[in-house]
C-alpha cells in the first residue's frame, strides 16, 4: 500500500515469518507454502475473513498474520509504517474453492450496512529511525542479535532496512500478542 516498489512482498513476509518463528509456542508455516496455496487458489492477497478462513483450512494452520506495508522509506534513517493482521479460522470449508467467487465474496456489497463482523486482530504502528523513542527502542532490541565487533555494531538495526524490518515486526507481534 506504500507505493513503493522496492518493497518487496515475499521479502517483508520472510522478516515476518523469522519474527513469528522466535514466538515460544507457535508452529509457523514457512512463506513459501503460503505463496504456494495463493498460487492455487488464483489470488495475489487476502481480500476477506472467507478467504483467510480457506487458506488456513487449506494448510491446516489455526490463524494467518498478513503484513502490510503502508509507508517504506528504505534510506537513512530509514522510516517503515506496517500493520499486521491476524486472521483467524473458522469452518469455512474449501471444497469446490472458485477463485472468482472468492474475490466476488470479497468485494463490498452495494447499500451494505450492516456492521462488518471482526474475526481477526490489527496492529498498525509507524516506525521512524528519526525520532528518539523508536531508536531507543531498535538499539534496545539489538542487544544480543548483533555482532558487536562489526563495523555498525547495533547501529546496523538503524541503518540496514532489513534488519530495521525485523525490528518493526518483532514491535507489532509484541503489541498483536498483548491484545
């Protein structure tokens, strides 16, 4: 959603998955079986609670985290606005699965208004390298994950947007898993 295009998806759901694999007690699915399920079903994202619901029936998973990126300014100091979504599953069954009517399903009705039922969780946050608080936050987070005798030290978590990603997302599990 941030326009730009060196944000590369599978890459920012890859730092996703090695955040989520560092959460005690959850099993994580790697992003390739993921991709692999989306390949099938014909579709580029998640688009409604249905189709989330069918996709995790589809890899036998109890709920799916999708990324997105809303803001991505890769150069010094590097800014990242991201939210997380967890979907969890219901019994939607996926026999028979059209991915036509997936995206039918997943569009807005016409004079809708009853209330949208919630069945996942958000987080959303923004992360600027700039300000004081999130730097104290990345330098806080580095300690013990980097290598002390490299050129940056921990201030490579401030410079290098993946490692920086990392630092984003591990924020917003820390926030999803509080709610």
């Amino acid at each position: 959603l941030s326009g730009v295009k060196e944000a590369d998806p599978i890459l920012q759901a890859d730092l996703l998955y090695t955040q989520l694999q560092q959460t005690a007690g959850l099993n994580v699915i790697p992003v390739n079986r993921v991709v692999e399920v989306f390949s099938a079903l014909r579709i580029e994202q998640i688009q409604s609670e249905e189709q989330a619901a069918i996709i995790c029936n589809m890899l036998g998973c109890d709920a799916i985290c999708v990324p997105t990126i809303t803001a991505y300014d890769p150069y010094d100091p590097p800014k990242i606005g991201a939210s997380l979504h967890l979907f969890r599953r219901t019994n939607v069954m996926n026999a028979g699965v059209d991915p036509r009517e997936l995206v039918r399903r997943a569009s807005p009705k016409p004079n809708d208004t009853t209330p949208a039922r919630s069945n996942f969780l958000q987080v959303v946050g923004m992360f600027d390298a700039a300000n004081g608080s999130t730097r104290a936050a990345a330098l806080l987070y580095a300690q013990g994950r980097n290598d002390p005798a490299g050129p940056y030290g921990a201030k490579g978590y401030l410079i290098e947007m993946d490692r920086f990603g990392g630092f984003v997302y591990h924020s917003l599990i820390e926030e999803l898993l509080l709610k």
